[in-house]
C-alpha cells in the first residue's frame, strides 16, 4: 500500500522539487495570480532601482513612473499570462487525465 501511494506522490508534476499538479482550480489561479504579482514587483524594484543609477550618473533625468509603465506592467502582465497557462494548464491536464 506505502508502494502505491509513493508511486502516485512521484507521478506529479514537479518544478525545483516542488509538486506542482495536485492544485484545485482555486489554488491554481491563486497561484498564477501571485506569481504574475511578484513578477510585477520585483521589475517594479529593479527598474526603479536602475533608473535611479542611471540618473544618478548625470544622464538625462528618467521619470520613475516610467518603469511602473513600461516595464514593470508588461513584465508582470507576460508573468501572469506564462503562469496561468502553466497551473491552469496542469490543473486540466489533471482533470482531463482522470485523477
């Protein structure tokens, strides 16, 4: 019986170690959102974080609302589009396989 259930416990989709295909629908989109949301974060931080470098350098002054635009939007927007497709994805093909 601890064969079987070890069996079925490898059987699941894994990304660094971490089982990522017995999420329900809920905890999937959960997690799609929140990834698309540290995504959007963290280039949120980077860019500010280089725009305030390369201001401090003495080039032409950038505005800080530029990098929540044009690049920590489309970042995490791209993030959250990967993300859903990859635990909807498996939340289907868990759904449709049966289990």
């Amino acid at each position: 019986m601890a064969a079987k259930e070890l069996s079925t416990e490898r059987a699941t989709t894994r990304l660094l170690g971490i089982p990522l295909g017995n999420f329900g629908l809920a905890e999937s989109l959960l997690m799609a959102f929140t990834t698309g949301f540290i995504g959007f974060f963290l280039s949120c931080f980077l860019a500010i974080v280089g725009i305030l470098i390369y201001n401090s350098a003495g080039h032409h002054a950038i505005n800080f609302a530029d990098s929540y635009k044009y690049i920590a939007l489309p970042a995490g927007l791209v993030v959250l589009g990967l993300s859903l497709l990859l635990f909807v994805g498996l939340w289907l093909k868990r759904k449709l396989s049966g289990n």
